[in-house]
C-alpha cells in the first residue's frame, strides 16, 4: 500500500500513531512500528533525558523507524527538539504549537518533519516553513484539540497545501480509515485505539475506561484557558467544568489537573486522574495487538476501497 506518506517514512502501512502523553512511550512506539505502521514516542513534559532514553530502549526493539512527537507547550522542548537530532531520530511530529523555530535544524539533520496542525493557516504556515507534511487533526480527537472537525479540515487542508496530509481524529477502524483516503488525506494517525493495544503499558482502569466510553462519554474541559483538552467524563472533568462555569482563573484549573494525566495512565486512578480520549472511544470494544489493529484496518479500508489511492 503505497502513498507519499509511506515513500517519505520507508513505512509499509499509512498508520501513525498519535504521540500521546505517557501513553506513547518506547513499548507500544516499537510494536506500531514493528507492525509497519510508525511508532510514536510522545515526549510530552518528560525531561529530555528520559526521551533519549526511550528512543535508545525502542531501537533495541525495531530496527524499524520510531519518530517523536514534540509537545510544544513544553518548556523543554527546544532540548527535546536537539535530543531527536542527536539521536538520529529520522522523523518528528510536533502538537500543541508552532514549531517553526526548529524546522531548519531538523532539515539540515535529514529529520523528516510532520507537525500537527488544526487549520488551514496553520498547514499553509508549516509547508511554508519547510514541512514534508501535515498531520491536520480534528475536534474528535482526544486531548489537546482545535475546534473543527475532521470531515471539515481534511479536505480544506488538502485543497491548500501540496504536501501530503495526514488525517486525524475519530478514525479507529478501516472505515474511518477509507473515509480519510476519500477526503485526500494519503495516511491516518490514531491514537484511542493505540491505548488499548495489548503492547501499551497504559493502567487496565485506564484501558476499561476507554472500552466501555460510548459515544458521548467525553467532555472538553479548558475552553476558557485557550488550552482544550478532550478526556472521558468522570469526578475530574465534573469538578473541572464546575469551577470553569463558575470563573476559576487559569492557575486554579491548572492547579487542579497538574499530575492528573500521569495520575490515570499509571496509577489507574480514573475518578480523579485525566483520561484523555477522542470520540471514537465508543467504537473500541477490545484490546487488541498493534499488529491487529493496523493489520484490520488496512485490510477492512482495502475491501472498501478497492485500493482506489493506488
Ligand atoms: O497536541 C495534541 N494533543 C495533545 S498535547 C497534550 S499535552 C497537554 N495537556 C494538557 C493541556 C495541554 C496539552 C495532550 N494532547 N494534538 C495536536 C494538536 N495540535 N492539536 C491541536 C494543535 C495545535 C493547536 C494550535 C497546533 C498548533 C496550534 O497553533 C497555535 C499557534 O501556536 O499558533
């Protein structure tokens, strides 16, 4: 199955996984890459040591590419962003921001770039800048998010840049993943499904969690900070919508979610920890391995398709 996306990576299966926050550390990055999708570190907030460490523990695992992803709100991350190159990460995805500043150095170090992006600005911007694609990642998605959705974006990002894009959000099956194709996108990147793969490391509670979410389990907390952030309803984001209706200033919900996400993942405390999700959540019903979940969908987009992107 060939597209860009796959010329440009050396990857057999257009499937990315979303570089989640303590969900995607080295395990389940090897095992999506292995499986011939790419893997994803999330560097997220770690210190930049621990990120060279997981992109050393992952090339134990795959002699197959494994990129990064770079969340920009990090106060970190212009050390992450040097850690990549002296690693010999071969392609970074980038969230949360504009990574502009840094593009020139990934490319002088041969770093393929794919920053995430929630608009048509900001897609036009980051092929502006030197991007060799987009990932453009709608509303349905979970955790850090833009408003629009994914039906809306693709297309529009598709229609304004000439490189390829990567579609994102609600897609967690091969029909999701046929639709992209039919929207212009030349590869998906998911990440719910990817937190229930048997290879993540993410606490059972938290796995259970998204498994028994229906469609309209999840809320946007953070609307009024500037910084959305879809998770699975529960006692956190209750109390969280709470003080938010009521005016709360940023440093009081900060306050209120510092550590939470870490909280769930880890400790397997989804009551008061932050379980990010997307929509689809309601779609996932099992565990499955990564080597299932890419295999499946795949095969179930070609029957759909007729393999129509060749
Ligand atoms: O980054 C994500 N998803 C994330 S990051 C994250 S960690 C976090 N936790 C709590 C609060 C905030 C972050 C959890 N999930 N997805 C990619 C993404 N990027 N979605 C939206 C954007 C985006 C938004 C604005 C990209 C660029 C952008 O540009 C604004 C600017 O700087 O001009």
């Amino acid at each position: 199955m060939k597209t860009r996306i796959t010329e440009l990576l050396g990857i057999e299966y257009p499937v990315i996984q979303g570089g989640m926050a303590w969900v995607a550390e080295y395990h389940l990055a090897a095992a999506v890459s292995e499986a011939g999708g790419l893997g994803l570190i999330g560097a997220a907030s770690a210190p930049p040591e621990i990120v060279r460490e997981q992109i050393r523990e992952a090339k134990k695992l795959t002699d197959k590419p494994v990129g990064v992803n770079i969340m920009l709100l990090n106060p970190n991350a212009e050390e992450v962003a040097k850690i990549v190159v002296e690693e010999g990460v071969k392609v970074v995805t980038t969230g949360a921001g504009n990574p502009g500043k840094f593009i020139g150095m990934w490319k002088d170090a041969g770093v393929k770039v794919i920053p995430v992006v929630a608009s048509v600005a900001m897609a036009k911007m980051m092929e502006r800048a030197g991007a060799d694609a987009v990932v453009a990642e709608g509303a349905e998605a979970g955790g850090h998010i833009g408003s629009i959705t994914t039906m809306a974006l693709v297309p529009q990002v598709v229609d304004a840049v000439r490189i390829p894009v990567v579609a994102a959000g609600g897609i967690a099956d091969g029909r999701g993943f046929a639709a992209a194709m039919m929207l212009g996108a030349e590869a998906v990147q998911m990440g719910t499904v990817f937190v229930t793969a048997k290879e993540s490391i993410v606490h059972s509670n938290y796995k259970q969690k998204v498994i028994a979410a229906k469609d309209i389990d999840s809320e946007v907390t953070g609307r009024s900070t500037g910084h959305p952030v879809r998770c699975i309803r529960n006692k956190m984001t209750r109390e969280y919508l709470k003080l938010e209706q009521q005016g709360a200033s940023f440093e009081e919900l900060e306050h209120l979610t510092l550590g939470t996400l870490r909280k769930a993942v880890m400790d397997g405390d989804v009551v008061d920890g932050t379980v990010m999700a997307g929509q689809i959540a309601g779609l996932v019903k099992e565990e499955k391995s990564c080597g299932e979940i890419i295999r499946g969908t795949v095969a179930q987009a070609e029957q759909l398709l007729g393999k129509t992107w060749e």
